[in-house]
C-alpha cells in the first residue's frame, strides 16, 4: 500500500512540474534598454525606482505637491501617464492620481511584501511606476494610484 501511495505523490509531482509550470515570457516593450544604457539616462533614484521597481521615501517628491495644470509623463520615456486633472492630495506622501491615461499604464501583480499588490508599470517602457490600490475618492473612480514622483516628469499645460 505504501509503494501505491508512493507511486501516486510520485506521478503527482512529475505532471505538477510539466508545462502548467512553464516560465511566461518577458514582454516586450516598444522602448527597450541595456541596464548600462538606462543607468546613464536616468538619475541613481530614477533607476531605482523605474528599473529596480525600488520606491521613494515619502513626502520626497516635489510633485507630490504640485498643483499645476499639465500631464505626468514617464521619466524614462515621456510617455503620458497621468493628467493633472486626475491628481488629489491622498495624504500618502506619494503623487496620488483616481486614473490614468488609458492605454498608457500595465499592471501586474506584485508579492514583495507577503500579499498581492496592482503594481503600475509605463506600458511602452516597462519602467515601475508604484501601485494603485482601491481607497480612492469614491465620488470619481474609488482608486488611488499611488506613483513614485521619481518616475514621473511633469509637463506644464501651455496657455492657449
């Protein structure tokens, strides 16, 4: 009986380790660097954040409390990320945006710190931008993107 059992775990584990199992393939971004090319376009805490997926101390960010008209952009690839219009003071110490520009932002799912996170990434770069999580405004989207402000540059709107 016990050989049976044995047999049975044993047969278990080889179909557990089959191509259910298989590594998913990194995606491709449309903006795409060698580390040595990244670490001399961006600043040590740039890297970091975008590269690394590190996060800034809180409260550091002089965006996080900009207050002007204009669009968030990546900082790696200027792609436009946020709109100003989107932003709200969330008491974080982390720009805090209730959406993003659709099409623009990845998500993915992060475990770093024991349990699972919506992380945010440029979608045409790949570069960390932080994590959206759902204790948002409740009158507009519910959400809170939370973004490292390293990871941003802001674009002032143009007076027309």
């Amino acid at each position: 009986m016990k050989k049976l059992i044995l047999l049975c775990v044993l047969i278990t584990l080889i179909s557990c380790n089959s191509s259910a199992q298989e590594q998913k393939e990194a995606k491709q971004y449309k903006v795409s660097k060698t580390e040595a090319e990244w670490k001399e376009q961006l600043t040590d805490l740039q890297y970091y954040v975008l590269r690394k997926s590190g996060t800034e101390r809180q409260f550091s960010s002089p965006l996080n409390k900009n207050y002007g008209k204009g669009t968030y952009v990546c900082a790696a690839c200027e792609t436009p990320l946020f709109e100003s219009d989107y932003k709200y003071d969330s008491r974080s110490g982390w720009p805090s945006f209730d959406r993003e520009i659709k099409g623009n932002v990845d998500f993915s799912v992060d475990y770093n710190i024991g349990y699972s996170r919506s992380e945010e990434h440029c979608a045409t770069c790949g570069g960390h931008l932080g994590h959206v999580f759902n204790d948002g405004p409740k009158a507009t989207t519910g959400q809170r993107h939370c973004i490292n402000g390293a990871a941003l540059k802001f674009i002032p709107k143009k007076d027309e």
